[in-house]
C-alpha cells in the first residue's frame, strides 16, 4: 500500500511539516493558512468533528458547526474571539448532525448546502441523538440551510473566493467540499477523514473513489479533514488506499458467500488497525457488496428506510467491536 506509513499512530502534518492537533485534548481554532483556521476537536471519532473558519477583508465565512449545544457554544465563542463578528456565511459539508445540529447558534450567518443536504437534514430531524442518548445533546434545534445548489457555487468572503465542490456520492449523497484556491487550503467534510475509518455506506465506496481523484486534482498544500488532525494531500492517499481494500474484501467475501459482518471479522485491518472506530468495515462493506452486485447507487435517498437499516448495521457494528459504540460528543 503507498501509504501505510501515513497511519502509523502518528500526527498528520500540514504544510510545512508542522504538526496540527489541538493542545491538551482541548479544541482550539488554528490558523493553517492565511486568513484560514481549522477548528479541530480530537479525538475525531464519533460526533467530534472539525469545523473551519474563512476570514478576508473583516467577512468571515464558518465551515459546519459541532454537534452539541455546549460545543457548538465553545466553537462560537472561538469564533467571535478573532475579533472579526459572527460569521456571515455558514457551509454545511453535509446533513448529518455532528456538522449541522449547531447551525441556529450562529442566526446571523446565512447556511448554505447541498440541496439533497437541506431534504435530508429536514427528514432525519434529531434522529443521530437516538443512537447515543447518553450524550449531552443539550438544547438543540434544526436549523435548515437557505441557500442550497447543485454542482458548484462560488462564495465571495471578503476578496477571497471560496468554492463549494459537490464530488458526486462519497460518504453522503449530499457532501460538499469548500476550496479555497488562493490558499491551496482544502475542507473535505467526511469525504475524507485524518486517522478516522472512513464512512461510506450512505454513498458511495467507488464514488468516495472519484472523488478523492477529483481532491486530488486540486492540488491542496492543507486539507482540514471532517474528523481527525489537520493534514497534507497524503491523507488522500489513506483514504484511497483503505477504500480499495474494502472493494476488494467485498469481491472475496461475495465469491466465498460471507456476509459482510463475516467477512469483518475474517480480515486482517494490518496498517489501518490504527485508523479509529475500525467496527466501520462492517457497514462499509455492505455498501461494497451492494456495488459489487450492480446495485443503484448515488441516488437519494430514502431517510425511513435509511434509519431502519443502519439500525439493524449498528448491532452488527457493536457486536464486532465487542460492546457499545462509544461517542464522546
């Protein structure tokens, strides 16, 4: 694999070699490129995202929010403390609430999406709470994007332009990827993760594929990942690498007639055992198989029906993974 050094355990680095991870544990807003920050909160596993913020000529623009009221108010704080006022503009990389649940705390930004991201944001609701009620979720609400687009919009914050990218179907149907071009600075939202498995079985395993080559085409120097340290364009690499692994798990696990949640358990994980929540082969893989059998995939999706079967994944998750799935959101 051409990056199995890239998950031995160690920071990822951004450019310039220097090591980005928020100090003693603690989610701190860091400037990774002129006028860009990324806010990242470790570890990066289950609902502790990261978010990033886009300054230029006294406009700012937020990449996300956080998934709880009480981090979300931290984010905020953070935020107002640059000394540049409450962001005016405000991306949703995609529905899910980790990244959304936070949106009604900044009611000056206007939030933009993917229009498939408003659709499923307004059906799933506050669903993503149900899986972990032990969470503190606090007093949170939907707050839906207002603007959404298709294929490709330009933001003006201030004189830099900063490109939002749907690849096609990734880790959602609906992900969005925010470019900022003058500063060769990359958000990837949840298409790509630093040190995290990736997550993939509401999109798309070969669709996560092309857009990773469509990322790669960018040529970012930084890119500021959905979860885990900020990195270099070697994170592609990972995520590449891991993706075609589970391809070819599936093509073996379909001749040899295993389930996925079988074919989980036989696999040797080898470099990426040291990717976070590994137990994400496991629904991964059912989208492979999917794949591998010609099923449609990339389409809308329908939320019901999306709820119900990745309730019946997650068992298969915690049995692989020996007990709950843990989420320190």
């Amino acid at each position: 694999m051409s990056s199995a050094s890239a998950v031995d355990g160690s920071p990822a680095r951004a450019a310039g070699g220097s090591s980005v991870r928020a100090a003693g544990g603690e989610p701190v807003l860091r400037e990774v490129a002129d006028g860009v920050f990324a806010y990242v909160q470790p570890d990066g596993g289950w609902c502790v995202n990261n978010a990033g913020l886009v300054v230029s000529g006294g406009v700012s623009a937020l990449v996300d929010t956080t998934a709880t009221e009480a981090r979300t108010r931290r984010l905020r704080e953070q935020v107002l403390a640059r000394g540049h006022g409450a962001p005016a503009m405000l991306v949703n990389t995609h529905s899910h609430g980790d990244h959304t649940f936070g949106n009604y705390l900044f009611p000056e930004a206007t939030v933009y999406a993917h229009t498939e991201a408003r659709r499923e944001m307004e059906q799933a609701g506050l669903h993503m709470t149900q899986l972990w009620p032990e969470v503190v979720w606090g007093d949170i609400e939907v707050a839906l994007p207002q603007v959404t687009y298709q294929d490709r919009m330009t933001l003006h914050v201030g004189g830099l332009a900063v490109e939002l990218l749907h690849p096609g179907p990734a880790h959602t149907v609906n992900d969005t990827v925010v470019w900022v071009p003058e500063r060769r600075t990359l958000f990837t939202g949840d298409v790509v993760m630093s040190g995290v498995t990736p997550f993939c079985p509401l999109g798309s395993v070969s669709g996560s594929l092309k857009a990773i080559e469509r990322l790669r085409g960018l040529e970012p120097l930084v890119v500021v990942t959905g979860h885990g340290p900020v990195a270099g364009p070697e994170v592609l690499d990972v995520a590449e690498d891991y993706l075609r692994w589970v391809q070819e798990l599936a093509r073996q696990g379909l001749a040899a007639g295993l389930a996925p949640k079988d074919a989980a358990r036989e696999a040797d994980l080898g470099a990426f055992a040291e990717l976070l929540e590994p137990a994400r082969l496991i629904p991964n893989l059912h989208r492979a198989y999917a794949e591998e059998r010609d099923a449609a995939h990339g389409e809308a999706l329908d939320v019901g029906a999306m709820i119900r079967e990745m309730g019946a994944v997650f068992q298969e998750m915690v049995a692989y993974n020996g007990g709950p799935l843990t989420c320190h959101a």
